[in-house]
C-alpha cells in the first residue's frame, strides 16, 4: 500500500469515527470557545494585577492608559468567549439577543469586582512573603512563586464559576494546574492571604470551603472520600471545610464533605483525615515506625 | 581579565570538555532528531483524534480535507523523525535506504491503526465523564482535562515503543509528564475506559499491565520495587498489573513486577501495596492513628 | 452603565490599589529585570552545555563559534538582568558605576565555572543513565528527562545564589518547577552524580546539603520541620543533609535542619524521617497494614 | 511639563480630532475588515494555485487534502472578510441575514471560479517563460517574478471588484503594489498569457481593457488623462484599451478611455500616446536628439 | 580543505575587514539605534493616527486607553531609539546626562505636535478621496493608498529631522520607501491636502518646498540638477519649490533649487523642467512625433 | 449547492489542473528550494557584512563568534538549498552524491570570496555617502540605503549565477526588488564604488558590464534593444557596457548589447540611448520644448 493510499484510509476511519459521535460530528468550528483566547484572558488578567512585573516594558510608567487599555482587551475576549460557550452549550435555536444581553450583565459584574480581586491578591502576596523564610521579598513571590499564578487565576476562574459560564473556568484552572502542578477547582471558596507553599500535588476539590490566613504545602489533597456515585454526585458537597488560621503541611490527605478542619489548627504532613477535626487542635500523624533493616553492606 | 577573554577562556573550557565526551563531541547536528518537530508531531494528532477544539477555527466544517492535511503532515514529521532517530542509533555505516524502508513500514504500520486509537481515546473521555462529578461536559474533559493530553500522547508513544523507535516515544511522553505532571512510560500496556483525575504526580513504569476501566487519582505510583540493578534491570517486568475495573485513589503506591491488583478492586488512598491483591478486594490503609497534640494556645 | 463605564470604575479601582501599595506603585518599569530574559538565558545554557540538543540544527558542526556566540548571549542577558536585580534592590540612590563593577565580578567569576558545571551535568547525565534501567541511553537522558532540566537550572541558578543575585535565582528555578515539577531551591547544596527519577514534587529546601551519588524519586521532599517562624528563620539550616550514595524512594519526607542521612543508606518508598539516620542504613517505613474490607460486591 | 502630561495632552488632542470626524470617531473595530486575514488570504490562493512553491513543505505530496484544507481556509476568511466589509458599508440599520445571505452567494460565484483562474495563472507563467530570454525556466517564474504575485491577486481581486465588495479587491491590489511596484487596478480586464518584466512602476488603470497576449515592461502607465473631474469621473471609461498581441516597452505612457492600441502593434520605449493606434503598427518615439556637449574635462 | 577551514578562513578574513574599517570595528551593539525598535514605532504611530485600520481588533471601542497605551509605547522607543542615536554620534566622552536632557525635550516637542499632524493627514486623506475617481470611500484611502503610509511616516520623520536627530529620520522614511516606491526625504517641507496617486517611482528631494493642495502621480522626480559636487552640496537648496494647487502628471521631472512651479499650475505627464514656471500655467511637453513604422507584418 | 460541495468541486478543477500540468503534477514538496530559507541566508548575509547593524543586539561586542556562527548557519543553508536545486533541475535519476560533491565545491569557491565581497560593500558604501550630499553619514547608508541592500544581494547572488545554481540567484535578487524597486540581474557584472541613488524603477539586465565608480539613479534602465526572440535570445549579450566612472541620471534609458557608454561620461535625466556614446562625454537629451499653454484660468 503507497503512503498516499496510507493516509486516505486513515482519513476514512477518522471521518467513520467523527460521523459516529456527537462530540466530534458536529459542526464544531465557530462555535466551541479558544483555549488560546482563554489563555491569552488569562495573561492579560497577570498584567492587569501585577502591572509591569509580566512586560517586556515598553511603557515607562504604569498609567491608566496601561490598565485601561489591558482591561479593554480583557473585556471584549471574556464577552466574546463566554458568548460562544453559552451558545455551544444552548444549541442552535436559542435566541442569540438574549443570550448577548446576559453575557453582557456576567462581564459587567465580573469587572465590578476587578480591583478588589486585586487587593484579595496583593494579601495573597503577603501571605506568601511572611510565611516562606526562603522569600527574599515580595517581588520575588509576585515574580515566581507558583501559587501567585494558581490563585489569581482561580480567583477570577471562579468569578466565571459563579456564573455559571461552561468550559471557560476549568480551562483556566487547568491551564494553572499545568503551569505549577496546583490543581484548586474553580468552584472552591477561598479566603484571604491564601498560601501554597512549593505545591506541585495540591488539590483542592469543587466544594472546598478556605477561610482566611490558611497555608498549604505541595502535595495536600482536599478532595472527596468517593467518586463511585460519578456524575450523579454533581453538585453535592464532597470536600471539605477549612477554617481560619489553619496550616496544613505536606503530603496531607483530608477527604470527604462532612470534615471540617477546626480553625487555628496545624496538620503535620502525611496525615491521612477523614473526619473532622475541632479548632486549636494540633495534629501529626503517628507516622509508622521506621523499620532500620540493619547495614546496608549486609545486604 | 576582560569581558572577552572571560568568555574566550569559557569557550575553550567547553570545547576541553565536548572533545572528551562523545555525547558532545560527534557531528550532533544533522543527525540527533528534532525535540521541536516532535512536540509539533504531537500537536497534530491532537488535532486529528479533536478536530476543531485545539484550533484557531478558520475553516467552517471539520473536513476530510482537515483530516487529511493533518494526517499528511504528521506522517512526514513521523518518517523524518523515525528516520533520524534509527539512523542516528545505527551511526555512520549504516545503509539508509535499508533503514527508509523499515521506517515506511513503521509508519504504515501506526497510520493503520489511529482511527482505533481515536476510538479508545474517545472511550477515555467517556470514562473521565462519567467518573468525576466535577465534569460538567465530556466537551470540557477533551477539552482541559490533563489526563486526556496525557493518554492521547502515551497511546502514539506506545506504538513507537512498541516498533523500537529510539528516542521519540520518550521524548513525547516527557513532554506531556511536563505538562501535566503525568508519568507515562510509553512501554506501559493500558486497556480501554482509562481515566486519571487530577493526576499530578501519577508514574506508571515501563512493564506496567492496566486493563479496562481504571480509575487513578493523582499522586499514584505503579512502580518497580527497587532499581539498584539499574541497566541489568532492563526489559524485566518491574512493574504491576492492574487488572479491569479497578479504581486506586490518591497517592497509593503500588510495586512490583509480581504484584497484580485483582480485577474490580478498590484501594484507598495513601495505600502502598507490595503484594498481590486478590480480585473484588476492597483495601484502605489502616491509617496511622492521628496524635491530637493538644490545643494550639498551649504550644 | 455602559462598557466603556464598567471599564473606567475598573482602571479607577487599579489606580486606586495601585496608589495605595508600595509594590505596584512604584515605577517599576525601567527597573524589574525581565522573566523573559531569564528563561531566554536558561535556553542559551542548556544549548552551550548540550550542543546540538536542543537547536534547530541548520550549523553542521558544533564549533567554537556555536559555543562562543551563545555564550556571549548569555553574558549579555546574565549582565543585563543582573545589573537590573541589584539597582532595583538598591534603590534610586545608588551609585550605579559601583554596581555595574561588581555585577561585572560576579559575570566574570559564574562564567570561569561554566565548562566545570557542565563537566558536572555530564556526571548527572551519567547517573540518570546508569540508575534507570528505563533509559535506553545518554541521548535520551539529555533529551528529555525532567531531572536534567532542573539541575541544569540548579547548577547556574546556584551560583547566582551564591552571589546573592536578588530575584534571578529563583525565577530560574521556578521555571524549572513549572516544567518538571521539581523544586530545587537555588540555595541547596547538591554534589556529583545526582539523579532524580521522574521527579514530580520533588521539594529541596534552600539549605539542603546533598553529597555524591545520591538518587531520589518522585514526590520526595527535603523540607522545614516548621515555617512558622516565618522570615525569622530566615538564613537558618531548616533543611536536611543528605550524605554521598543515599537513595530515597517515592514519595518519602525528610524534615528539619539537624536530620542528617547518613552515607550509603537506602530509604524506601512513602517514609517521614525528622531525625538523623546512620551510615549503611536500610529504611523502610513499617507500612500501615492494609485492611482487606472484604469483597467489593458485598458494597 | 512631565511625561506623563506630555502623553495625557496628545492623548486629549487625538481624542478631540476622533471626536470630530466620522472616519475616526465610528465604532470601527468589530466592523472594519482586517487588512492581516486578507493578506492572509492572499497567500492561501497563492499555495492554493501553485501547490508546494510557497510552502514550508513538510507534506510529502500535493493531494486534495491540501488543496482542499487551504481552499476551506480561504472561504471562511473570503466569507467573514466580504461579510464585514458589506456591514460596514451599509451601516447599522441593515439586515445582517440578507447581507450574509448575498456574501454566501457571492463566494460561491468566486469559488466555482478558481479553476479557471488557476489555468489563467499557468498560461500567464507560460508568457513569462517565453518572452524572457533571462527566465532560465518556468519554475523560476513562478517562484520570484514579481508579475506572477501581481497577476495572481489581481485575477482574484477583479473577481471581488466585480462583486462591488468594498475595501477589499484595493486592499489586495496595493498589497501586491507594495511587494512588485506593480499597480493593478482590480477593476481592469485583462486576457490571457499577460506578462510584465520587471514590472517597477507599472500603473493600470480601473477601466483598463488588456487583450490577450498583451506584454508590458516597467514603468508602462495605462492611465487617464486627467483626474480634474475627480469623484464626477467615477464609472467613467478613463483608462485605453490594449487589444490582443501588443507588446509595450519601458516607461512609456498610454493614456485616455478613447485610446485603443490595435492589435499586433509593438510600442517602443518611452512612447507617450493619447490617441489611438491602428492595429498591426510598430511605433517608437522620435526620441530627442542627443546633445552631445563635448568632452567632460572640459566642463 | 575541510567545511570547517572554510568558515575559519572566511571568518578571518572578516575580522581582518572589521579590524580595518572603522564602520565595523567600534563597539556597535550597545550604541546604533535598532531599525526593528524604528519600525516599530512607525506601526505605533499609524495605530494612533488612524484607530482600527490597522489592528486584529479585539478592544471594542477607540477609547483613550487604546490611544495613551500606544502614545506611552511611542514616547518610551522615541526617547531610547533617539538617545541612543545621538549618543552614538556624539562618540563616548559626552556628558549623557546632557544628552538625555536635550532628548527628553526634543520628545516633548514632537508629541506635542502629534494631535496637529493627525489632523494634517486627515486632510491628505480627504485630498486622496476627492482626486481620485477610483477611490471608492475615504477607508479605502487609509486603509490601502501607498501614499498615505508614505506622508504619514513622512510627517512624523520630518519632525525628527527638524529636531536633528541623527539616523532615525532616514530609517523611516525608507521604510516607507520600500513598502511604497515613494521616496520622500524628510527634510522636505510639505503642506496640507497633499496627495501622490500610484506613486511608484516618486522623488522629492531633501530641500525640496511644496505648497498646499498638491497632485503628484507615478514616477515625478523633484530633484536636484546634479549631485556632482557630493557632500559640499550639504544643506544647499538643490530641490525646487511646488506652489499651492499644483498638479503634476506621470514621470515629470522637476529639478533645481532654484526652480519654482508657480501656484495653480498643471503639468502634463512626462515634462521635464529644469527653470521655474509662472502661476496659472499649464504646461506640456511637446511629445516627440511618433514615427509609426509601418505595419507589423512588414518586419 | 452546499458550501462544502463548493469546496469539493473547486478541489476537483484544481486536482484537474495540477494532473495536467507538469509544473503542478509532480512531486514538488522535498525538491524545490524554499523561498523562505533562501531569503532568511540573505538576513544573514547582511548580518556577516555589517555586523551590529541588522541585529537586536544582545551581544556586546563584534567577535569572531558571532561572525563565524552566522557564517555557518549560512553555509548550511546554501549547501542545503543549492543542492535542491540542482537535485530538482537534474531530475530523479541523478546519482546524488556526484551533486553533493559539486555543491560542496561551490559552497567553499564562494565562501572563500566573502570576505572580497566584504570589502567590495564598503566600498559601495563610501561611494554612497561621498555621492549623495542628502547622506548623513556612513552609518545612515547602511542603516537605510536600498542601494545597499539591493547591492549586497546582487553581489551575493553573482557568485551562485558564476556557478550556473539554478532558481536561487533570481530569488535572491527578486527580494531584493520587492524591498527597493532596483532590479539587478545576478548575471549582470558591476565593478567597484557602485552607487544608486533612490532606486526605484532601476533595471539592470542580465548581460550588463559595469565598470567601477559608476552612479545611477532613479528609473534608469540597462536593457535589451527588443526580446522578441524569447528564449532564442538567452545567454546573447543584449545589454549595455558602462565604462568606468559614468554619472546617469534618473530615468535614461540605455538599450542593447552593443551599446557602450565610454568611461567618464554623464548623462543626464531621461535620455534615451540606443548606440554607443564615447568616453568623456557629456549628454543630455533635448527636452522637448514645453507647450505653455496659457493660464489655467482661461481653461
């Protein structure tokens, strides 16, 4: 068989395939939303918060010029994304004028809450600089700490949860999740001066509720005790609840809707959680006993 | 010493060292194959198993003519690529039109099956739908999902490994480790349904058996036991067998090249298991007890 | 209101943060040194220490003029940025003519260790060949292994550390935790032959001391006993010592400053060590018994 | 003054001139037609007509999946572009279903079109060949001979013109004035086997009517005679008429709609004409005398 | 002699060159302005001159923000670029603390003027509009008339070299040359309702004056009787004064500082005048007699 | 008739068109030259010439890396792409290791002439700046002169015409055009201190000799006398001989291989020469009385 010959089969078993399932059949080009227009939101959001850290500085001051001309961008991609994921979601006889005019009223209130998602950040920043004796300064946190990425684009990933945008928030988050192993769900709840230390691991699941000054460390997983029930779970609350002034160090597992972590507490790392956990309380796990199987030279 | 003679000294430092080591020291340039093309290589056939959601859309409708551009493009890259990659491990004495046929078969080979593996792909986003409440969409898990990038690129990388081809199937399935903190080894034989949630931290080894509708969660290592025989170690089976139907949740540990996880098993998270599972087990770790230390106010 | 008001409120609330917070105040512009410019440097040094690898080959021999070309680059960059780093560090009244001098010291003394670091990452290159039996060769260690992208990194991000370069070091670093999940603090300590396998959320804390032959993999974390001293723990040994020929399995914890692991011990997988361990030790954590829940379709 | 005023008080002037005048202040961004997709589409009729000169080849073979895939490509932005650029026109009380309606007819008349316009092309290339002792073949024609680039948009901008698209046809054909010199008017007629050598400063006019076999070289204007009219001469036949088999050299100058160069004549250089030509006539221009003013040491 | 002696060998003898020639051996980099950076500034400057003609529009609406981002971009290249030109001539013992003064006021200057010279173009464009009878709307005229790139960068260039700024004026007006085939130096002085149609081939030279209300087409060269005298001619009138309301045809050369074309003056296409012509005058050149050869047969 | 069965017809005629033709039907993509790769040796051709000045410069100083690097990126390029050129002029059955000997003989002829080449453009360069009192400085030429350009290419592209390289010479020297409208044949011969001034319109034929401190300027033509003979007439002398220090002047107009213009002549603006002229000459064309032709008023 020539290559050419190759290729036309494998174009024929695609097309079987594509005509075969929804998901691939349907006329998909105008109307699925642009993981690259998402992306592109996100990075302008970056340069919005923290102007002149994420330029190639071009621009000797930071003006309103400068915000003003990013958030103006930043609107008219958000408008344009979350139009085309409610229409793919609506199908086609939905009427585009009403769904326009509600894009419209989810921009204009996301917007609204624009700078004080900032001043959630700087806070954030904040956080990340006291708690870390290995931040040489606040800079250093807004230029590189991999949780400064995580939680600002959670934190405008959830403003888009809560209204209940399809796709563009968990592409956001994922898009985070890749960039610094931090997985938070865009429909958790979190507080103020949030911090993450290291963090590649980091889960927190969709029903997560953080109040105010907690820090976690790589690896803590905030998730469901079960996923058996699938899809018919949607929408329950599955993960848990973590209170003020809570410190929660590695490699910790709390799992299930019904646990709460009691404010002012600290998790040791490597604690395994399933239950709740009343405020002031001081946890480490007994971790097992090590077991010194003698010289290695006997080996 | 000035500027100049600083790099001038640098350079010959270098140039000391690329003379010493033949990993440095051969003609690299026409030969080695191209990382870029590799990841470009990538690129397509995500395009061709997604037609229309990793795209800046311009064209109207999903196309034999999409299909088949693409197609024809990954085909080159994947010849070209192969080619280098044998020839390269061949070294200079070899006789290439000897290894240009080989490699046509090769390709020949792949292109016939990637409708099918376009089917299994599409049986993954259905399994990532189904198990995670927090899916909105089957559209959202191709989409953002990690695993789904990370699947797609294992299930090409396996069947380059599975030619013997040097080189690329690792570098494919390291880009995509990179991005989603997924492990794969390209070696790994894994059945159909397969999904992993979150998936940071997950390794699954060379000689790793997973059979259908497995479920991972992030963190999950199916690993060998203990890698001091190094290279005499290559080609062992080292790593278990997950047989169908079962689900490991998060940061459970699993090792052995004997050791098999019984079909329509569950384990708990934070397991670590050296040893055969008998099928329709249920296991948790009998986690450590958890030391409440007392409150906070008295430290 | 309109858009263009929804936008105006907008800049006004940034303008106000902005005005209001010292950080994002202050011009920043001329003065922050550039994240571009600093990953732009990283690919020039992954270029100069593995020609050929990481090109879009078009030059036919790796020469001196491949070599010196990209190493007068990077001097370039590494000046540049440097200078940068230390006069936004220094404030508007220092005498740049004194910086400029000794930013040209420090480009001068990291440049004379270039060709001995390299030396240095042939010797890891080595040590991932030869403890993986994975690995099918060198080639495919340089190519694409995550661990060598993150010591390569360390290894120059170290000795800008050392030079107590502000901000680089650690944007260096996290760039390599971005992409291979690994995160090795610049300030660590880490001698020949080091090799991590797979590596993601791998933690080396800043004042780590690692010696020769030492393998680690994935998940483990050399880390704090506790932060919560914050910034005035600053500059404290917080971090353990790991002496030559150790290896730590997955997923294994090692806390606190004065925890030393002796030389030649081996750690197994999923182990949480906070106090020091002897030479010619073989660790293993005395796992939790698994408890066998009884059949699944007693559920 | 600072910068910063010097900045706001521009900024004040340009918004007062914007405020002031139409062409400014109009909502223009979602309407204009963009100048980057059609010179975008420009050069996917160009890979579209001469399959693999214009391309970065990396498939192996011309197939109708790149033919097709590329003609997709072009519809869509030939679509959007005419679509937006009638919107604009018409200003915004119009019915876009009407509008998109008539664009849909229209590319389609274009498309059904494009064969034939590839045969025109082919026969241009053949021109070109022969009537240039210089050419060394046709490939090199097609490759680098500014006329081909100037021929080709014209062909499918005339196409547009005669659609009266707006903004579009003089978009493409100022493109292709900007690349060759060559300044084809889209609204002129023009046979077949046309040739231009060297082409630099050639002007064809709107109502220009080219026979077939009709070769030019640079500097040959076929213009008006005069513009006083201005916008009272639009639609009005103001440019001459080249019947079939007339050749024109370098710099000379027709001018007038009542002009006619009958058939089989040859005009020399430099010729200046006003009126009209029999066929079958050989004409040069009584050049000036030389005077010669003796020799330069003289001066 | 080998592939790699060639290089040296080549590689010396252009050290050899450099080392000779004080155009190529001072330290370059550091100091030439970068014609990149230049041309740049230009694509700002048509931003700003004509909001959304030349943009992928994504913000919905010219507002101020769009205008002062780019004013503030334009300003920020405008300082460096001039400085560094200035810089670079005034050679290495200048005082750049002066340098940067003068600069910082020669910047001040032109952006006050930019509202003005946007309000001249619109006057170019409103004269390209109403001369033309195959100009469809005053959109077509920016969006796509060579001479409108050509005057505007014309008008910001001349404003450059009024200020006497080294290099930059003549980068941008022949940028503006290449993409036009209009040559217009930036020392000539040009009034409102200017207009060129066509305009390849189009000279005005340095000291060249011209009126309002100006009609050049294709080819007209107003130049300079002879340069024989090279580098004494320097700041000479050499180039001849245009009154108001005069129009000049196709390929007319106009030469000699001396010569002045007086208002409300019309000349034909291809006069060649060397001496002034009084105002009101309308001039053509008595065509050469065309001497027509006989038939075509007869050859 | 569906959008898509639009598409699939217009695929068809193409497919009809390219299986009829030669020139489309054959396998082009691994044979032809690429346009692209051909014009990036130009950029680094300009780049070995003039050092520093068509660079962001990152590199602080002019060395022989940067030199020799760039000189082996384009070594490797013209051996590249001059071998596919011959491969696809000499067709399949060519044994190809004969062609790469040949090209490789090529390669080491021309590169031995670059640093000759070199001196030959700083030369040109000092032609330029003494010539053209509008000239700044010597910088300014470089910077922006399209002589400049047009020159290094010419002088590049003459050594691959010397050595019968197929397609290459004409591309180079046609992108060279597209940027400065002078049209140098790389057949053409031309001595030392050669200087165009302006540019546009500029034709060199391919048989023309020039000698060394000619000037030329605008519009000015070296051509054949008639090309009615097509392809029989190639490789006879149809252009002109300039002799050594000859002056002409914009738009003349010099025709035919036997027309010589004796050594230290000038001629002025718009002559039109057919026969030879002899040395120390001086020529001007008798300009055609100009017709006053009254007042404009009177019109």
């Amino acid at each position: 068989m020539s290559q050419i010959d190759t290729i036309k089969n494998a174009v024929e078993g695609i097309m079987d395939n594509c005509n075969n399932n929804d998901l691939l059949s349907k006329k998909r080009k105008g109307n699925l939303p642009s993981r690259n227009e998402i992306i592109h939101l996100i990075k302008l959001f970056r340069k919005i918060f923290f102007p002149g850290y994420f330029d190639d500085a071009r621009t000797s001051i930071c003006t309103e010029y400068y915000i003003g001309e990013n958030l103006a961008k930043a609107y008219s991609i958000m408008y344009t994304q979350t139009l085309l994921a409610f229409m793919y979601e609506a199908g086609e006889n939905t009427d585009e004028a009403v769904v326009e005019k509600q894009v419209e009223e989810i921009c204009k209130r996301i917007f609204k809450k624009i700078p004080y998602i900032q001043q959630m950040l700087m806070k954030d920043v904040e956080a990340g600089f006291v708690g870390d004796p290995a931040a040489k300064s606040k800079e250093e946190v807004i230029f590189s700490y991999p949780c400064l990425l995580a939680i600002s684009v959670y934190r405008i990933a959830h403003e888009l949860y809560v209204e209940n945008v399809p796709f563009i928030p968990r592409i956001m988050t994922e898009y985070a999740h890749s960039k610094t192993g931090i997985d938070i769900n865009s429909g958790a709840t979190i507080g103020e001066y949030f911090f993450i230390d290291h963090g590649t691991g980091v889960v927190i699941g969709e029903t997560t509720t953080i109040g105010n000054n907690v820090k976690l460390y790589q690896g803590v997983t905030l998730g469901a005790l079960s996923t058996k029930g699938g899809q018919s779970l949607a929408n329950v609350k599955r993960h848990p609840t973590i209170e003020d002034n809570v410190t929660i160090y590695a490699n910790s597992t709390i799992l299930g809707g019904q646990t709460t972590i009691g404010h002012d507490s600290v998790l040791a790392g490597n604690t395994f959680i399933t239950e709740s956990i009343p405020p002031f309380t001081k946890v480490s796990a007994k971790t097992p006993e090590l077991r010194l199987k003698g010289k290695m030279s006997e080996q």
